[in-house]
C-alpha cells in the first residue's frame, strides 16, 4: 500500500544545529515511483520540499532545493545523489527511464540551486527559469490560461499556469496520486505574493480544476506552521518541533479562493487554520504597517534573493524571552504569532557598493564610475579569451565573466545576469550561479581569476540555449546580491555557435582473471571505474550524447603478471568481440574499450589502442588498467580508469603520442613521441601555449564528488601525453570531434 504522507515523521532541525543528527536530505517513497524529498533545517531553514515522480519512461524531478544558510562552498545537498540512488534501483528491476527532467514549481533560489548538479547528467533535461522558458518547456502558448501534458509513460502529469506568488510559478496535477502540487502558492504557512492580481485569478482558476478533478493530496514546498491552528512559526528558525503534516485536503481550495476574494483590493491579513495570506499595502525599504507585513515582506524578499536572513536557533537552555539582544535587552517578540520559543533571525540587508571613480578617482583606482569587465569566456572544457574553441550543441555550457576588482572602492559582494535570445527572439534572463568578492586590496590578475571557478561570474546557460546554432548573449547588470544595481557600462553583444556533434558510442568491457595471491579469487573491475571513466568521457569529450553499455566477461589468456604483449592479447578477444556483435546488430560506430583491474598494483597491465602497421591506422578497440591511484599522476581520486580509458579511447581516433615527457631511451622513461604526430602545438605537452591562452574547464561530476573547477593551462597536460594531470586540449578536442563527424558519415548503418 502507498504511505501515508499524513503520518510520515519529517525531519525538522534542531535547537542546536551543531549537535544534530538530521541528515541534509530526507528520502520518502510514498510508492516505488513516487518519492518525496526534504532539506534539512539545519542546511537550510527554508527546509523545502521536492518531488521525484517516475513514469514507464521518464522521470520528473520538481525542485532540487535552497542552498546552505552559512554558504559554505563545502557543504552539498545530496539531491543527486539521491535521485541517482532511486533511479539505479528502478533500473535493477529492469525499469530504467529514457530520460531525467529537473523541473521547478517556480524560480525562486532555495528550489532551484542545486540544478548545477544535473548539468551534465546522461539522458537529463534542465528547465530553465522564466515564463518564456517554462511556457516552452510545457508548450503553454496561452499563458497563464490553458494547461498542458507531461507524459512520463503511463502517468501522465496535468502542468497548470499558477503565476502570483512569482511569475513563472506552475501547478501539476498527478491523477495516478490524486495530488496536486501547488508549490509556494498554497501551503501551511504565510504566503507571499508579488502580483496580487495574478495571484487572485490562480486562486479562481486553480478552485475551479480542483473541483473537476478528484483531489486527496495538496502538497506544497513548505511548513511554515505548528499544529495549533493559525499558529505560524518565526521566519528563520531552524527548529520546528510539532510541525503540521504536510499534505492540505482538497477542500482547502475553496477556502483558499474565498480568503483571496475576501481580501479583494484592500490591505489585509486574513488568518485562517492552514494558511496565512498578507495582501500589504506599499510596502518599500523598512517602511512597514505591522510585524505582520514584515514578516510577509521578509519571505518573499529573501526567496527572490533579495535579501540574506542569517538562521539562528534557540541557545540550549534559554528561551527567546530569556536571551538577551545584541542590546542587552529582551529578544523582542513577534505579535503576530504570540510568544514563541524561537529566537528570531538576523535581517542583514546587504551594503551599498562604492565604486572607484565616485569614491577614489584621485587614488587613481579608476576613472569611471563603472564595474570593469576584462573578459567574457565561453566555456565546456577548454576555451581562449577570444573563444575560438567550437562549441557542442546541448553540452553544458557555463559563461563565465571577468570583472576588474581595481573599479571598486571598498570590498563588494557582486553578482548579476545575462541575457540570451536567438535571432528575432525574445530575451531570455539568467542569473548567476554565484557571487564574486571585489576587493581593490587583492587584485588578482586576469590570468589569475581565468585559473579559479570562484574569481569568475558565472552563468550555467539552460537545454534551451544550448540547441545547434548561434545564440546572442550580453551581460546585462551586475547588482549587489539582493541591492542596488551597480553602474555598468553598455555591453557588447556576444555570438555563441554550437555545431552539432554525433553520439559518442561506447561498449566498455571488464575482464576477469584469476588472482596470483589467491588463485581461487577472481579479480573484477569495480563498478567505480565504469563510473569514472563515463563520467570523463562525459564531460571531457566533444560530445553531448554518450550510448553507453557494459559487461563483465572472462579474459580469455589474462593471466598475470602481465608481460608487455598482454594488452594486444586483450584487444584480440575484443576485437573478435566486436566482429561477432556488429554482425548480430551493434552499431559498426561503437568502440569497444577493456578495462582490468590492478588488483591493488600487484597485476598492472599497461594499456594499447588496436593498430594496424600497414595502415598506420588504429582500429575502434582498446583497453587499459584501472585501480586507484593513490596520487599517481597527480589523480586522488576513486580511480584511474577516466583519464587512462580516454587516452586509449583518444587513439581509437587517430589521436597519437606527441612525446611528452620527452623520451629517456637510457632510461625506458618518458613517452616516445609517434613520427606522423607533427603538428601538437604546446610545448612540454601541456593544453595551451606559455601565453596561457587557453584554460580547461571540468563541469565535475557531484555523484562521484568531483567538484567544478577550472583547470589552468600551465600545469595541465594534454590526454595524448603520459604526463600529469590530464584534461584535453584544444587541440585534442576538436581533432577528435573531426573524426566523429567523419566515422558518422563514413560508418553510419544504412537505415540510421
């Protein structure tokens, strides 16, 4: 039988943080294709909901939650890892979904910033924010009228325009649950509204489908109130003991819309058992009509990120009426909820920025008023200042701005957005996925914020950005985070080009062999070094779209120690493999790569791409080790098996040696470089030029714990080489996108 949502026990912070055992994330499966999520209070006091619900084919993912309070870099929601988690145990069952789609009941920060994890993800589509990107996503022309389908296979889900509380909030309606998920909309709580007008009529029209359609769960994304009817807790606790379940009776619907209705065009509170609605009146800076306006005002503007609400819980062993104010006096209470054994947070409203010019133009700091702008990169995996690294239609993409901390005077906070529209379009706006610190104390130099994901702004752009063709991008305005706009001069538009590039077609084989330390145990490749080397692929590669399978078979003569002959051996049985496998249907594109195990670097066996003498031309089967590297090569990770798999991949592409580090042949040390490789253009092997014009980017993969990061050119070696610390170059890169365009054209089945 499904669970009672009813009567699940929530996680719901803590009086002291520091001491909780609350994990960042709950997991509930209401069924095995339905699961419901919450945030920890104690990572975030906004503790939202989200919701994973799972068809025939597809998968839908509501919301991937709000970011940590204290804005710890180090602190990550597990949300990927979890869906990942459910969606493996899906696939077990011999139930795997086509396709992951991370959507969002509206754009508001605390449910949509975790989706950077899932840029990237195989078979996942991001929606992006706005009206104009969720009207096209849904294919809602008459917005807000009119509602739309996602079908997920067999469980179709009704998407309906629900504006108000933000512009570009929806509503989705599951007939397989009966639930209507209704966001910050509707909810236990104090709901706050940014268009009044708007909000009204998705009241109106939202009582009017629910009583059309049989309804038994309204779910919202908080709990914002206690047990006791009317009762709300403070904004920003990070302890809700007695919370009120989460799931609202349909018949909320009707009383919902009368409240609004009652309302009408005045100011007022109205105050009902479930839910608590504040239309005030203007309300600007810190000019409010009562506690109970601020208190609206507060949510809304913290969720629009227009604000930082610092999260403090109660003090073990004293109650709010008994701690003492930064003042000395009582902590004052809320009137509008009665006396509460909160303490209230800290509103920390973000300083003005000074700028140079206004401030220091004598000190010679700057000469206008505006914001410097020193570059715009576009980047996937390695890209120049000019950007003249080709672009991927539908990889991820991330813009990344340079900003000139010499045209500020004082240390400022700084982020912003872009705008992108195709040709005739309309724009589309995206905010930043950080924050940068501007400081005229430290001024890192351009090269040196290119060499660090956290120096940059920078802009993940959405699926519907990344389509093939060309795209126009400009930066917009930069703004303190949740303030004032800071002056900047007009920008120049940008031209983004994606081309398009074929699947990338990969059958990875591990091969057993029995153990010399134990002969009776076999030794097996690990799931992490599959992982590790799609992931690479993944995000290193030219691709957007990676075909992928797996087995484990026996190695027919794989018997260590391995001499130096073993890898042909291996490539042998692979490649007969292969023959036998394209004749019964596998596609002539895909290459087949070995992997086997180290066994704890007791039984390496060094790696070759199959090759033709003749011909000098390599075949489409290689293979490799993996194992853990334990630092070798600069690697601390999981495994070995990405960087060395791609190299091997890399000549199933005709990619050579280039000879670095130069061959010792005294020595048998080094990499001797292959006499029709005469063109790599980096000295020392490395992915750009001592000018430094080029700089890799790895997106990271959070299911594996890689982090984003930028990957400095100085000390980053091209894949091809045998040096440290590899990532494509330039190069590399587009040499191999060349050849997948041509083994497509060249390889493709008759009827592809």
């Amino acid at each position: 039988m499904p669970l009672r949502l009813d009567e699940v026990s929530w996680i719901h912070g803590s009086a002291d943080c520091a001491a909780s055992t609350d994990p960042p994330l709950q997991v509930v499966s209401v069924d095995d294709d339905t699961h419901v999520l919450r945030q920890s209070k104690c990572f975030s006091f906004e503790a939202p909901f989200m919701y994973l619900l799972m068809g025939g084919e597809k998968a839908v993912l509501f919301d991937t939650g709000a970011s940590p309070d204290d804005g710890d870099p180090r602190k990550i929601l597990p949300i990927r890892e979890a869906v990942d988690t459910l969606l493996s145990r899906r696939a077990e069952e011999g139930r795997a979904i086509s396709e992951l789609i991370i959507a969002h009941t509206h754009g508001h920060g605390d449910h949509v910033f975790w989706d950077r994890q899932f840029a990237g993800r195989p078979q996942t589509r991001i929606i992006g924010r706005g009206v104009g990107a969720v009207q096209h996503a849904f294919n809602l022309p008459a917005w807000p009228d009119g509602q739309a389908t996602l079908d997920l296979g067999s469980r179709a889900l009704v998407v309906l325009p629900l504006p108000g509380h933000v512009s570009d909030h929806i509503a989705v309606y599951d007939p397989r649950m009966q639930a209507l998920l209704t966001g910050d909309t509707l909810y236990h709580g104090l709901l706050t509204v940014a268009d009044w007008a708007a909000y009204r009529r998705s009241a109106a029209r939202l009582a009017v489908f629910a009583s059309e359609h049989p309804v038994s769960l309204v779910l919202g994304n908080h709990i914002e109130m206690t047990r006791t009817h009317g009762e709300l807790y403070p904004l920003g606790t990070t302890f809700q003991p007695n919370e009120h379940p989460l799931p609202l009776s349909a018949e909320i619907f009707a009383e919902w819309h009368q409240a609004c209705e009652t309302i009408g065009n005045l100011a007022q509170r109205i105050t009902r058992d479930h839910f608590i609605i504040e239309r005030a009146a203007k309300v600007e800076g810190t000019s409010h009509g009562s506690h109970a306006q601020l208190q609206a005002w507060l949510v809304q503007k913290r969720r629009e990120g227009a604000l930082t609400i610092k999260p403090r819980a109660r003090r073990p062993g004293k109650s709010a009426a008994e701690a003492p104010s930064s003042s000395g006096r009582a902590a004052p209470k809320y009137d509008s909820v009665g006396s509460s054994p909160y303490e209230q947070p800290t509103i920390r409203r973000p300083r003005r920025a000074r700028m140079a010019a206004a401030a220091s133009a004598a000190a010679g700091i700057g000469s206008a008023a505006n914001v410097g702008v020193r570059g715009v990169e576009i980047v996937q995996v390695i890209q120049a200042l000019d950007n003249r690294v080709r672009l991927i239609a539908g990889k991820p993409t991330i813009v990344r701005v340079y900003l000139d901390p010499a045209t500020v005077a004082a240390s400022t906070l700084v982020t912003g957005e872009i705008t992108w529209r195709r040709a005739n379009g309309g724009a589309f706006y995206l905010a930043a996925m950080n924050r940068v610190k501007l400081d005229p104390a430290r001024t890192p130099d351009l090269m040196g914020q290119r060499f660090d994901v956290a120096e940059s702004l920078n802009f993940v752009l959405p699926a519907d950005a990344l389509g093939a063709g060309s795209i126009e991008l400009r930066l917009d305005h930069l703004n303190v985070p949740g303030g004032e706009k800071l002056p900047l001069a007009a920008q120049p538009a940008m031209t983004a080009n994606f081309v398009t590039a074929p699947v990338l077609r990969i059958r990875a084989i591990g091969l057993r062999y029995r153990s010399t330390n134990a002969p009776t145990a076999t030794i097996t490749p690990g799931a992490i070094h599959f992982d590790y080397l799609r992931s690479y692929l993944t995000r290193a590669y030219p691709v957007a779209a990676l075909a992928w399978s797996q087995i484990v078979i026996d190695g027919d003569r794989l018997r260590p120690p391995f001499g130096g002959n073993q890898s042909i051996l291996v490539n042998a049985q692979l490649s007969a493999l292969r023959t036998r496998e394209i004749s019964s249907g596998m596609d002539p594109r895909t290459h087949y790569y070995g992997l086997v195990d180290n066994e704890a670097g007791n039984s390496f066996m060094r790696g070759s791409a199959l090759y033709d003498e003749a011909t000098t031309i390599f075949g489409a089967v290689a293979c490799g080790p993996c194992g853990v590297p334990n630092g070798w090569t600069g690697d601390s990770d999981a495994s070995f098996a990405d960087w060395y798999g791609a190299h091997e991949l890399g000549h199933t592409f005709q990619r050579r040696h280039p000879g670095f580090p130069t061959f010792d042949p005294v020595q048998g040390t080094g990499q001797p470089r292959d006499n029709l490789e005469t063109t790599f253009p980096y000295a020392g092997g490395l992915i750009s030029s001592p000018a430094q014009e080029f700089v890799g980017f790895d997106f990271g993969d959070p299911a594996l714990g890689l982090q984003m990061r930028a990957l400095p050119g100085n000390i980053h070696h091209d894949v091809m080489t045998y040096a440290d610390s590899q990532w494509l170059s330039a190069y590399t890169y587009e040499a191999i996108h060349d050849h997948l365009v041509h083994e497509d054209m060249a390889l493709a089945p008759p009827n592809a």
